[in-house]
C-alpha cells in the first residue's frame, strides 16, 4: 500500500515538474520518495527470492536423484579432482595439489621479470601540470558541461547510464552526484 501511495505521489511531482519548475521541498520530498521506493523494491525483490527458494526446497525434498544431484552440485563444481606436474605425472590427493599450488604461485609470484626495453621518459616530452586547481573538487558547471559533451547513446561506465540519461535526469540526480559523490 505504501509503495502504491510512493508511486502515485512521484507520478504526481513528475507531471508537475513538466509544466513548472518545482520548489526545494518538492524536489527533496521526491528525491525521498524514490529513495523509499528503490528500497521497497529492493525488499520486495529479496522477499520473492527467498520464496521461491522455499518453495523449490519444498519441491526438491523428496529424496530423489535430482535433489541429491543439485545438493552436490557446487561441491563438484568447486572440485579440482587432480593436478597435472611438470613431469607430467597426475596427482589426486589433496596434499600433493596443495604442494604443487603453492609451489606454482610462489615462484609467478617471486621472481622479478628483467625488462629488455625501457622508456625514455624526457624523449617522451610530455607536459608536467604543476596546477594547483588539480585537487579542487569539480564545480557543478564542469560536470553539466562534460554531460552535454557524453556521447548520447554510449554508457561509458560499468552502471550502464548513457550520456542521454544523464542530460534528461541531471536535475534530479544532481543533488546525489554533487554532494553525496558518485
């Protein structure tokens, strides 16, 4: 029932939104009211997993091949069964592929490659910036600026947003991206 009354009133505030600019209560009750709403979600989400884990449990626990099958399964999955040496002979016991493990990473992870090139960095002739505006914190205009600048249609990062999400939602993602950080 509250998810319904969320989602009306945030249907409300974006039709209003289109026909005027709304006020700085409005915009911090909607930016609530979606925050409530994704964790509602995100619950409800969590509830019907869970249920139907039960009822799957309930369905499987009937001692047949199929239950004790996917009761093994990720325990088979997660099974090295045998190691190949270099002397090309194969080891099954745990101890042995421990030996050859260890033995493995602790030379990949203990030698020192030599380098055969390397780089001439004053060849190079790159710029140095001794700016100190380099650790400011970027102002609101460099980030609308380098949004419009986004290709519309590619997400340049792992959330998936495209350029154009973030030039249509920048007024309401703002506050979140400026201040609470990204």
């Amino acid at each position: 029932m509250q998810l319904h009354i969320a989602n009306e009133a945030i249907l409300h505030l974006d039709i209003a939104q289109e026909s005027r600019a709304l006020s700085e209560p409005e915009l911090e009750l909607l930016r609530d009211l979606k925050h409530q709403v994704l964790g509602w979600a995100a619950i409800e989400r969590s509830r019907r997993r869970q249920s139907s884990r039960l009822t799957q449990i309930k369905e499987e626990d009937a001692c047949t091949k199929f239950f004790y099958q996917r009761a093994n399964g990720r325990r088979k999955r997660n099974l090295i069964a045998y190691l190949k040496t270099l002397a090309d002979s194969i080891v099954w016991g745990h101890d042995e592929k421990e030996d050859i493990q260890f033995q493995f990473f602790s030379e990949l992870l203990g030698t020192k490659a030599e380098r055969t090139q390397v780089l001439d960095w004053n060849r190079l002739q790159l710029c140095t910036v001794d700016d100190e505006d380099m650790d400011r914190p970027f102002c609101e205009e460099e980030v609308e600026y380098t949004i419009r600048m986004m290709p519309a249609e590619k997400a340049l990062g792992p959330d998936g947003f495209t350029g154009s999400f973030y030039e249509r939602c920048w007024q309401t993602i703002k506050w979140d991206r400026m201040w609470r950080g990204w």
